[in-house]
C-alpha cells in the first residue's frame, strides 16, 4: 500500500498468491490490519514494523480499558475491575501477540468493544437501546476485516436482541428489528467475501488443504494451545498450571449453571443478557474453529485463535459472578466462585515468569533481526539482504513474512504441506523459485515456526543436505544462507 500498489503484499506464500505473480492480491488474510498499518505508517512516517508495534500496543491497552469499563458496569466493584484489566494487561501471551505483529490485538480489541456495546445497551430499565446494538454489529463486522472469525459473533448479537425485543415487540417485528441491527456486521463480512471472489475467483480467498487434521493432531495442538495460555512449555509449573486451569473451568462452569437456573426463576437482568452474549459467542467461536481444524489443516488449533473467545468467556464470568461470595457460605455457587478467584490468582502468579522471559526474548521480529546481524561480505547480513531483494528478485525463506516484515523487501515462499494439498519435491520448489527469480534462500534454524513442519521436501528443511542447485553461502547454528545456482 506504502508503494502505492493497493491492497496487494510481495510476500508470496500461499499457491492462491502465486498464480497472479507479485506483488499478489491479498486475500488469504484480511486486509483491515494492513490498511491501518499502512495508513499509520503514512501519516506518522514510522516504518510498517513500529507502525504494527504501535497498533497492537495500543488496542492492547484500549482493550484493558474497556474491561474495566465492562467489570464496573457489571459488577460495580472498581478494585475487582482493576485487577482485572491490570493482569489482562500484563498477560504474558497477550504481551507476545502485540510483540509479534499478528492480527489478534486489533481482532480482540473490536471484540471487547463489541462487548462494551452490548453491555451500554442493556444498561437501563427499559428496551435494550438498539443504537448500541447496532454500533456492537459494526464493530463486528469491522473486526471480520482484521480476522474473519470475528463475525461468529454476529448470531448470539442477533438472537439476544430478538429475545429482548420480543417482550415488547410481536415476533415478526422483533424479527425484522433484530435483522436491522446486525445488518452492518452482514453487510461488512459479505462485502469482503465479494471483494475475494472477485479478485482471485474464491470467496474464502486462500488454499483448501486435502484433509483435515485427525484426532490425535487435535488433541496435540489442543495441549499446545492450552500451554500457550500459561506461558508455553511442559516443565512442572505448567502441569501445576493445567491442574489450576481445569479447576477454574470447572468452577466456572458450575457459577455459570447456577445462575442460568436463578436468572430462570427470577428473570433475565442486564447481566444475564450481557452474559448470553458473551458464551454464546465463546462457545460458538470455539466450536466452528474445532470443526474448521477437523475438516482442513489449513486451520489449526494453535491458541492465539481462541484469544477473543477467552476473552468472552471472562465477560460471562463478570456477568454471571455471584455478590458477596466472600460472606456467603451455603450455594454452590458461592463455593464456585471462590474456587474460581483462587485458582485465577495461582494462574496469573504463575504467569510472572513466562512475562520475565519475554521481556528478555522480545517477540518474533526481534529474534528475526538479531539472527540478520550476523556478519557477511563486511556487513550485516540484514544490510546484504537488504541490497539483494527486489521485485524482480525476491528472497526465499522459511520465515518469509517475518523476512518481509523485517526487511521490507519481497519475499518468495511455498506454503507447508499442512496448508496445501500439493506435495513439492525440493527440485519443484527450486523451479518455483526461479520463476519468480528469486537468487538468495535464507534458512533460519531455530525459529519455532520454521521446526513446526516434519515434512523434509520443503526448502526449510533442507539445511542440513540441500540439494545440488542450492550453494552454500554461509551456514551457522541459527541460519543458512544459499544462492539457487544456473541450470
């Protein structure tokens, strides 16, 4: 966008990319997170990378805001909705998600604000005030621009506002309001699948993998992406951790049920609506991206995905929390409460190392530039790579969006097995390369991406035998640098 070539990206990765050459339309993703960057980018002069770093910092920090905002509305209690949004803001994989450049930031911050919505809405005596409503609809359908799971969120929107308004309204004209608020989500999520279709002939706009992952694949990327919540890992704190965060689940699950069942003898309050929302949509997310990983390993479980329905599910909890569970001794609730409280503090001090750690480390951008100052030709490696990548020569690297991200130059790559259903041979990648003239292939050892794959037909995997057209340049314990020689 910065170069002024629309909504495109030169780095190349997916097959879908690579039909239409580079730079290529960007479809795979949404747009929403680099039409920000770019513009913030543009307007302050920051490079794309500080202008990332930006974004994410700051709806990290709007999104601990608006928490707190949603604590006290619910709850009244400003000391609870402080510890809150203060461990949230300091949650070490929150941390790592804005440090790294993703898209989850900004999905989760029009999440929350969603959120923040739905609770201003219900917040009187009377009708939901559909004003809000509709702003929570916008917001969802603006977060679908930044991850397109984001619109899940747009059905239990819509099934809270027809349950609302059809206490006071006939059925057909709660219908019709209900399908009024939520058109703005339908609109927004419709137009970008239309935007897809029409620029690469498909409206998801990215690769079909030939299977799906199996169950023992789930189950392994599901202990992962718990273990990403507790800092990652598998030493003995982290088993302490799952031990605590089963606990918490199941108390969570008991103060949940116990006041569905009192808020069905009583009555929905404000709370009650706020809370339908919020699991309603943590549970569907969760359950569409099961069923997604189940039918395609383009999708898995890896646990940034689920961070706005956790997010979701603490909102239920704040709804749904029962008053003076300190003083009270005799529901179950109570008891779930307190168990909750406590294995919620266990989990956030268990958090104080993963987040010393990080401060360390920095996040995957950084790892990436310290790897590029190792010295070659009399100068930095990055400074090299720098000079040596164009559009008419892009690199080639495992870590290609990182590389661009980092470089700013264009990047070439051929995407895992898990994300297509075509099986390269290393001659047919070199091919692939050369079509693109692409001269340099950068290999980094040891980032965590690059060893997630156990195919050994892709480029990534060749550093220790690579093939014949690929000549060493300079090979080290964190990265390999090859030219693809002439035929």
């Amino acid at each position: 966008m910065l170069q002024g070539r629309g909504l495109k990206t030169s780095a190349v990765y997916y097959e879908v990319q690579a039909v239409h050459g580079m730079p290529a339309h960007q479809t795979v993703w949404p747009p929403g997170l680099a039409l920000l960057a770019a513009s913030l980018a543009w307007v302050t002069g920051l490079s794309p990378e500080r202008a990332l770093a930006v974004l994410n910092a700051v709806a990290h920090g709007t999104s601990s805001l608006l928490l707190y905002w949603i604590a006290t509305q619910l709850r009244g209690s400003r000391l609870a909705a402080g510890c809150l949004a203060l461990a949230y803001l300091l949650y070490a994989p929150s941390l790592v998600q804005a440090l790294s450049g993703v898209s989850e930031p900004l999905s989760v911050l029009a999440t929350v604000a969603a959120a923040a919505c739905v609770t201003k809405a219900f917040a009187g005596e009377d009708a939901p005030d559909l004003r809000w409503l509709a702003g929570a609809a916008a917001l969802i359908g603006l977060g679908s621009w930044v991850r397109y799971q984001v619109i899940f969120q747009v059905a239990p929107l819509g099934l809270i506002c027809l349950i609302a308004l059809w206490r006071r309204e006939a059925w057909l004209r709660a219908g019709l309001m209900s399908s009024l608020v939520v058109a703005p989500a339908v609109v927004a999520f419709f137009a970008l699948l239309l935007r897809n279709w029409l620029l690469v002939g498909s409206a998801t706009g990215a690769n079909s993998a030939a299977r799906g992952n199996s169950i023992a694949e789930l189950a392994f990327q599901a202990k992962w992406a718990v273990l990403s919540y507790l800092g990652g890992g598998a030493g003995p704190l982290d088993r302490l951790a799952i031990v605590v965060l089963a606990v918490a689940a199941i108390a969570g699950l008991v103060l949940v049920w116990r006041r569905g069942f009192e808020w069905q003898v009583t009555g929905p309050t404000a709370n009650a609506m706020v809370g339908a929302y919020a699991l309603t949509s943590s549970l569907i997310t969760t359950v569409i991206i099961v069923i997604m990983a189940s039918r395609t390993t383009f999708y898995t479980l890896e646990g940034r995905y689920f961070h706005g329905a956790v997010l979701l599910g603490v909102i239920a909890l704040i709804a749904y929390w029962p008053r003076g569970f300190w003083r009270a001794a005799d529901a179950p609730s109570v008891w779930a409460g307190r168990a909750f409280m406590a294995a919620g503090i266990v989990l956030i001090l268990l958090q104080l190392s993963s987040l010393a750690g990080l401060m360390r480390r920095g996040g995957e951008p950084v790892a990436i530039r310290q790897v590029l100052t190792t010295p070659y030709e009399g100068r930095a490696l990055a400074d090299f790579l720098r000079a040596s990548g164009s559009a008419s020569s892009p690199l080639m690297s495992n870590q290609s969006q990182l590389l661009h991200l980092v470089l700013g130059v264009p990047t070439f790559s051929v995407p895992e097995r898990r994300l297509t259903p075509r099986v390269w041979s290393g001659n047919e990648i070199i091919e692939a390369a050369r079509r693109f003239g692409v001269e340099y292939v950068v290999v980094f050892r040891k980032m965590p991406l690059g060893s997630s794959d156990g195919s050994t037909d892709y480029v990534w995997q060749m550093a220790g035998t690579p093939p014949a057209d690929l000549v060493p340049l300079l090979v080290n314990d964190e990265l390999s640098l090859y030219r693809i020689g002439t035929k």
